[in-house]
C-alpha cells in the first residue's frame, strides 16, 4: 500500500463524493460501490464490503467489490469472528481490524479492516476492507487512517 498512490485515490474520491452527494445525482448503493472499487485500487487491498442495517435491523450487504477473485467459487460465509467483529463496529462505532480466519479452511486468510457508517449521529453501517494478512504495521496504520476518511465519505453519500 502505497501512502502518496492512497492519499491521491482518497483526496480524489472525497472531492467526488461531495460532488455527486451535493447534486444528488448517484443514488448511495451506486456511489459506494464506486468508492470500493476505487479505493481498491491501493496496493494490499483485495475486496470491500458496505452493509446496512435494513428496517427490521438486520445487516445486509449494500454492496460489494473483489470478493469474486477471493472467493472464485462463489462462496463467501460470514465466521463467527466476523460476525462479531461487525456487531462491535455497529455497537461501538469504533473501527477495528484483525485477522480473520475463514470457517472454511481451504479459504484465504485476511486482514479485515472495519468502519461505521454514520448518518445523523446514528450507525447505519458497516464499511470493510479485505487487505493481505502480512501488512506490515506502518501499513495497518495507514490502512485504519484511509478507512476513517472513507467512512466519512461514505456516510456522506
């Protein structure tokens, strides 16, 4: 992951999204897909994820990009871990990371990186980013850094 290459693609989509936000022209679902695979262009991130929280406030996915290439089969199951780790960030409102072991051995192993989207003080969300297990820690930082500006973004849209 690279910090001028991340800082670019970050500055880029904050000036987009208050862009399409302010002129209303890109409903949520579409404008954070597009954030995704934006982002997911810095080196070391390999998929993201939106939920939300539904009416019946139950967390569904929004939106999705790159889990196709991690999970070619198609087969993509929330662990127990990863459940939890979402509940915390809905909870919390805090972001987390941590390395996350599939309930499937024959799975990759990631780092899952994990930030609330807010909206009127409230959580509506959960935004995530698949990044390679072995980041080292300056790059973790970096990693929780962009996801704090992203949800911002995101929260906006």
């Amino acid at each position: 992951m690279q910090d001028a290459r991340l800082s670019e693609i970050l500055e880029s989509l904050r000036d987009e999204g208050r862009s399409a936000s302010a002129q209303g022209r890109i409903p949520p679902a579409a404008a954070l897909r597009a954030l995704l695979e934006r982002i997911l262009q810095a080196d070391g991130l390999l998929a993201g994820i939106v939920w939300l929280r539904d009416e019946q406030d139950r967390v569904r996915v929004l939106c999705e990009s790159g889990l196709q290439a991690l999970f070619p089969d198609g087969r993509f199951v929330v662990a127990p871990q990863h459940q939890q780790q979402l509940n915390t960030v809905l909870r919390e409102g805090k972001i987390v990371c941590v390395k996350l072991k599939p309930a499937d051995p024959s799975q990759p192993e990631f780092a899952i990186a994990a930030g609330p989207l807010f909206r009127q003080s409230q959580t509506i969300g959960v935004l995530e980013l698949f990044a390679d297990p072995d980041l080292p820690e300056p790059e973790v930082r970096l990693l929780l850094q962009s996801l704090e500006l992203l949800c911002e973004i995101g929260g906006d849209l």
